[in-house]
C-alpha cells in the first residue's frame, strides 16, 4: 500500500509539474585549438573572456556546466536528493584564458568545467530537449532544438550559481508556436529573466 501511495504520489507531481522553454547564455567562442570538419568543431575547447554570467551555459548545439554544478545536481551519487534528470556527463572539457581575461583577472582561474548531454524527454524529465521542424524562407527547413526545463530543474540551476538564465513557463500545447516565443525571450532576455519570474520563491 505504501508503495502504491508513493507512486501514486509521483504520478500527481508529474502531472503538476510546470515546464520552462529556456534560453542559456553563451561562451564568446572555441579556443584557438579547437579543429573543424565540414564546418564541424572537434577536439574543442571553450575560451573565456569574462566570468561566465552562469555556471550552465549552451554554444554551438553542445551544452556545458562547471564541475561543481555538475557535482551539486547532475551526477546521481553525488546530488542526492538535488539530482535532476536528463542529464548525463559527456566529457571533461578544455578550458582557455584569452588576452582580456588575463587582463581583467590576472590571479584568476577558471574553473573545471565538464560538457555534459541532455537525454531526457521534454516535459517528463528535469531537462529534456525537443527537436522541431522549422520552415524558413532564407536558409530553407531545418531541426531547432530547444530546451525544456522543469520548474524543479529551473529552481536548482537558479540556486547554483545561474541567476542569469531567460525563459517563460509553457505546456505540451504550446509546441507549435516555441520558435516565435523563444524569439520574444531573445529581444528582451531582461523582461524573461527568470530569477525575476519567481521572485525569490525558489527553496
């Protein structure tokens, strides 16, 4: 019975649970290092101008987190009750100090960071991706991935050091019209900052 009860209780929370489409900030760029194929990066590395605004960050379809948020809420036996789901460790990732870091931040290092793959299926896991046909008159039909995050996910990553991430809460429903809403957050990331969102209600 309490077994029943338990799953039960998960089922409900499921069917509860907001969703967040989600916007991540961005590295400046590869290092110089980094090798291409076909327009493809390999062997990549991330260069750092400026401290990064949040530990979590996307560039180039790929997805990157420091090695403390990776510890603190995507690895299972070390998060504990904190893991959130659809994420697993893909590499240890190489990190540079470009020119204008060296020169704003001389003592300063940059920390471990770890690139990480997000498996999970959107709107079931923490973090899922959704892959979407988009038609586009200038570069033609391609696939947009974007990301989904549940409300749980969203609180964690606010809390680890991801004060700066942008997104708006939606549902299964809203599918069809993601490209358009991912558009509004990027020409006015200010009014979508999530930290904002909650107003402190995060714990």
């Amino acid at each position: 019975m309490i077994h029943l009860a338990r799953n039960s209780s998960l089922q409900l929370d499921k069917l509860l649970m907001k969703y967040f489409l989600i916007l991540l900030n961005s590295i400046a760029n590869y290092d110089l290092n980094t090798e291409y194929e076909n327009f493809n990066a390999k062997n990549y590395g991330l260069d750092f101008s400026y401290f990064p605004l949040d530990d979590f960050l996307g560039y180039d379809g790929k997805y990157f987190c420091t090695e403390r948020l990776f510890i603190s809420i995507f690895n299972q036996k070390t998060s504990f009750h904190d893991f959130s789901s659809g994420v697993r460790f893909k590499q240890v990732i190489r990190v540079t100090k470009n020119s204008n870091w060296n020169s704003l931040y001389p003592e300063a290092a940059t920390g471990n960071w770890i690139e990480v793959e997000l498996f999970g299926k959107a709107f079931e896991c923490d973090f899922g991706i959704l892959k979407i046909p988009i038609e586009h008159e200038v570069v033609k039909n391609y696939v947009a991935d974007f990301l989904i995050v549940s409300e749980n996910g969203v609180k964690k990553l606010l809390l680890n050091h991801c004060p700066y991430l942008a997104g708006c809460e939606i549902a299964p429903n809203d599918i069809s019209m993601l490209n358009s809403i991912l558009g509004k957050i990027i020409k006015n990331r200010d009014n979508f900052l999530l930290l904002k969102h909650f107003k402190g209600d995060i714990f």
